[in-house]
C-alpha cells in the first residue's frame, strides 16, 4: 500500500515514522517548515531510552499527482478542513482514510467530502509530544492503532489496511465495532479534558481538594449517559478506568487539553465538548457539568481568538514574517 500520513507531528509523525522504519510505502504530507526541519534534522524518536532518526519521504500541498491507497489522517480537527482541501488530490476512487481524531463529528465532515465509503473509523491511543526541536517524545509505552468499518452498506473490512499497518512496532487491531470505540475514547478525552480544564489543574491536585474526587466521578457519569444513549455504552472495564485515571490520588497526569489551554495555544473544545452536548441535547440527557466546562473553554477561545485578531490588526507584517508564521 502507498500510505500518505496527513501530519508530521506527535501522533502522525510518531505512527508514519515506525511504518518507515518497519520498510513501508510512506509519504508525509507537510508545511514547508516542516519539511525543512525533517531534511534538516529527520524524523526524530526519542524518550524512554529510544534515540531514533529517519529521513522520511515528504510532500508539501500541491505536489501530489496520484492518488494514494491509503491516508493517514492525524491533524487536530481545527485544522480539519483545510486538511481536507490540501489531501483531496491524494484521494481516489479506491483510496481509504484512517482519521485518528478526537470526538466523532469529523467523520460527518470526511464522508461529506470524499464519500461514506472511504472513511474508517480509528482510535489511535499513545503518549508522544513535540518538544522544542521538533523532536517526537514518548511519555509511556503506550502505542496502538485500532481501525474498522464503520457498519455502513457500503464498507467492508478493510483487512488490506490490517495488513499494510500490522506488524511495524506498535499494537494493531481491526474492530468489529470501531464506533463503539470511538465512543469509549471520546468518553474519556471528555471526562480528563472537563476535570483538568475547568479545575485547572492535574487529577492529583483536583483529587487532593474537598469533593475532587466526587466532581470527578459525576463528570465521568454524564459523559457515560451520552454515550449510553447513543447506543454506545463504554463497557465496564474501559470506563472503570476512565474513572480510576481522574480520582487517582496525587497523580500527575493531565489531559492534552489542559496542557494547550496552560500553554495558551488552539483547543478542541467545539469538537470535544460542544458536538457531545449538542448530542446530549438531541438526547434529552442532562450535563450540567459538560455544559459548565464547555462554557468556559468557549470563554478561554473567545478571548484567544480577540487578543489573537488585535496582534494582527496592530501591524502589517513583511511578506518574510508572513511565510514565517504560514510554515
């Protein structure tokens, strides 16, 4: 299979690179910027003890003039549409997407664009970042792919992808029921993302304060009855983890989310919290909680977004300072 990975960066970059290193067919989609630090430096892997350099094939918008077998899509789904325009040329009449986002809405968005045949369903589950030099770092061993039809008439198990992604250094599953999965994810990206975000702070800190522990759990059962009503209840085992990971006492751990929001940058929310409370609605099951945290985080983007929109009308920058910040 010819695999195009949509993205260079943490999770994209983490899973594209270990199909390189495993002799498949891999091309990276990329900024021009990106693509400089990975012809300058490669694709690097490192933490845990693993110090890995590769030099990928990349391609930047634009250049693509054949379509590809398969893409690997792991943008942030801010960035979903634009996405979708730059990977189009790339996509036949025979080639499947493998989106690994957050949430479900985006899978509207794809089966809208290029037709409810080509798009999987996909949990990718991994702890990886970027540090400052583009570097991708393990936080744990964590490493899994799971993908699948998503039941309509039209799909079938996509066992030639199984074959083309197993067997290249991380765990592989094809699911029989890849919505039902995407569920239990969104559960728990919801959950650890509204208890970090909304208390500002890791699990360990909301759990040590009077009634953390409890705000936690409640927060998990809301997000449990929305996925219930949709016809998805997370089973017990992965939703008793959920809520053993947001009351685990002094534990450090806390959502990517939370660590976009500290650090000032873009966030998930629409997609993460207001699809699920729009869903909850349509359901007629009440989140006081999710609608708390949604609220907020509408806030914390509304004020990004002006403080961000008075930058730019405060100076025109030179055509050199443009192309810097597009890359």
């Amino acid at each position: 299979m010819r695999i195009l990975v949509m993205g260079a960066g943490a999770v994209g970059g983490y899973f594209g690179g270990r199909l390189v290193q495993a002799g498949r067919d891999v091309t990276f989609l990329v900024r021009p910027g990106r693509a400089r630090l990975l012809r300058e430096r490669g694709l690097r892997i490192v933490g845990l003890g693993e110090k890995t350099t590769l030099t990928p094939r990349t391609i930047l918008t634009g250049e693509i003039t054949s379509p590809f077998d398969l893409v690997l899509l792991s943008v942030k789904a801010t960035g979903l549409r634009g996405a979708m325009e730059d990977l189009a040329p790339a996509v036949g009449p025979d080639t499947l997407i493998l989106p690994v986002l957050n949430g479900m809405r985006h899978l509207d968005d794809l089966a809208e664009r290029f037709g409810d045949r080509a798009v999987l369903g996909g949990v990718a589950k991994v702890a990886t970042t970027l540090d400052a030099d583009g570097d991708i770092v393990r936080l744990a061993e964590l490493q899994s792919l799971t993908y699948g039809a998503r039941g309509t008439a039209t799909q079938e198990p996509p066992a030639g992808v199984h074959r083309a992604l197993g067997g290249a250094g991380f765990d592989t599953a094809l699911s029989g029921d890849i919505v039902g999965e995407m569920w239990a994810k969104w559960v728990f990206i919801a959950a650890t993302g509204a208890v970090t975000c909304l208390m500002r702070g890791t699990v360990g800190e909301v759990v040590a304060a009077p009634g953390g522990a409890g705000f936690a759990e409640a927060v998990v059962a809301e997000c449990a009855a929305v996925a219930a009503a949709a016809g998805h209840p997370v089973p017990e085992k992965e939703l008793g983890n959920t809520r053993d990971t947001v009351t685990a006492p002094g534990s450090p751990f806390a959502s990517s989310l939370y660590r976009d929001l500290v650090h000032g940058h873009r966030i998930e929310g629409e997609h993460i919290f207001g699809d699920l409370i729009s869903r909850a609605r349509r359901l007629g099951v009440a989140v006081p909680l999710l609608d708390l945290a949604t609220l907020h985080l509408r806030v914390y983007q509304g004020r990004l977004e002006k403080d961000s929109g008075q930058a730019l009308a405060g100076s025109v920058p030179s055509l050199d300072a443009r192309e810097s910040r597009t890359a």
